[in-house]
C-alpha cells in the first residue's frame, strides 16, 4: 500500500461503507477524502458538484444565445 493512502478515507459504492485505506477495487471506491465523515457524504457531495457543473453550462449555454 502507498503510504499516502494510510490516512486516506474512500467510500465504498458497492456496501455504502467507508474504508479506510484502499480496501475495495477502485471499481467501487470514491475518493480519496482527508475525514470519515467527507468520505461518508461521497455522494452528496458528488451531487452538489454536479448540480453546479449543470447550472455553469446553462448559463454558458445562455451566453451563446446573446
């Protein structure tokens, strides 16, 4: 195992469990996140950065029609 990966936190998409360390395939790990607790909000976070993401190409899609 990588020594950087030691204090790492990953969320397992497959048990909705967080790991500590690489412990699951990279198939089914999110992250990595520096808390328990950022691993565990994985996907409340991955939302939120997708609703922005949709929201700025919306309005770059707005600029085009000006």
């Amino acid at each position: 195992m990588c020594p950087t990966t030691a204090d790492e936190y990953y969320f397992n998409t497959l048990t909705g469990e967080v790991e500590h360390g690489q412990v699951s395939s990279w198939t089914h790990r999110m992250g990595p996140y520096p808390t328990e607790e950022a691993a565990r909000n994985a996907f409340d976070t991955a939302r939120k950065r997708t609703q922005k993401w949709d929201e700025d190409d919306a309005r770059w899609g707005d600029e085009d029609d000006d």
